[in-house]
C-alpha cells in the first residue's frame, strides 16, 4: 500500500473521533452479514455416542494389509515399508512414533 507522505497529517482528536466512527461503521456491518441459524436443524446432523447405528451402511473398501506395509507396534496403524524408523527385536515402529 502506497504512503502519501506529502498529504497534510491530522491531530489525534480526528484521528481518534475518525476511528471511532470506523468502529461504529464495521459493528454495524458485521451484525448486517449475520445469518441466523435454527439450533434443532444444526442438533439433527451430530450423531450421539450411544445412537443406533445398524441400519447405516459403511461404503469403505477394506483392503489388507500389503507385503510392503508394517503395522507399527506403538500406534497400531498400518504403514508402508518406508516409514519404517526402527526394527530391533522384531518390534516395528513407524517415524511418527520414533519423534
């Protein structure tokens, strides 16, 4: 943003009373942009810890574990070989453990 540095400066009273007027100004435009919003249409789309379930339906594919993944022995989740920072004594664990 371009500095006019040749414009005449103002005291502090019009620059406090100039922002004053802008604070005003931008409350009334926040309250303007507000969108009201009905709290059972948002409540009715958070399902409940104990909610029955059974009738939904899972569209995930699960596929098995490959030969060049490992499960690592700290977090439990399926890596590949890459991420592989340590292997002693048979106990695998992935770099996201290791740090």
């Amino acid at each position: 943003m371009a500095t006019d540095y040749d414009a005449p400066r103002k005291t502090e009273e019009e620059q406090s009373e100039d922002s004053i007027e802008e604070l005003k100004a931008r409350r009334h435009e926040k309250n303007s942009g507000k969108v009201d919003e009905d709290e059972t249409e948002a409540a009715e789309s958070f399902e409940l810890p104990g909610a029955d379930l059974s009738h939904e339906e899972l569209a995930v594919q699960v596929v098995p574990k490959q030969v060049d993944e490992f499960t690592c022995s700290s977090c439990f989740l399926v890596h590949h070989r890459s991420q592989l920072a340590s292997e002693k004594k048979g106990v695998l664990i992935c770099r996201d453990c290791a740090d």
